[in-house]
C-alpha cells in the first residue's frame, strides 16, 4: 500500500547506499503508517536532469501515496524524517527536497488481481 519514489539528480550512487536508503525508508514507512513493510514499495530513480531554484545542483523530488488519510502531523514528521535520511544518504540538502503526499481510496489501489 504505501509507496515511495524517488527522482534525484544524483548520477553518481553506490548501490550499497541506494540500497540502505530504500531499506531504511521502507522500514520508516510502514512504521509511521502502522502497516506491514511487506507491503511498503520503494522506487529509486537517479541521474534525472532537474533544476531547483533555477540552477542543476543536487535536488530531489519525493512521493509518498499511501492508502487513508494522512494526517499534517504525520506528513510533518515524515517530511523532517525523510528529507534527514535522503541528506545523509545522498548528500542533497534538505531545503533542495520536495515531497507529494497522495492520499489513495483502497479501490483504486490495485494487487494481486484486485483492489485494497
């Protein structure tokens, strides 16, 4: 249900990184949801031509979609928790990170040959 992806214009990423921040990420999703991670979902797309602020230094966009309601407090805490960890991951400053937080109804999320 909940899903994570991230576009960065970071080109250079070890694997061994990429994949200690999708872990760690899918971990901190299910957590701040209260759900399973076998059902959290990370995406990981490096090396996008993106500009923030009108210049090409590191940036990231980040969405976040997750079946329910996300509540300000929640997407306030998972904002500050995430923008740290794709920091100290890939070195993009907080201030140059966007988030989308999606809110999706359980039919039109579909698995396993049906909806939520």
């Amino acid at each position: 249900m909940p899903l994570i992806k991230i576009k960065t214009s970071v080109a250079e990423t070890n694997s061994s990184i990429v994949e200690s921040l999708l872990t760690s990420l899918s971990f901190k999703m299910a957590k701040h949801f209260g759900k399973p991670e076998s059902y959290v979902m990370t995406a990981f797309e490096p090396d996008v031509q993106m500009t923030f602020g009108g210049t090409f230094d590191p940036v990231c966009y980040v969405e976040i979609k997750n079946i329910g309601k996300m509540t300000p407090e929640q997407t306030k805490s998972i904002s500050k928790d995430f923008c740290q960890e794709i920091k100290d991951k890939l070195g993009v400053p907080t201030n140059r990170i966007y988030i989308e937080f999606t809110d999706a109804e359980r039919s039109m999320w579909g698995w396993n040959g049906g909806t939520f």
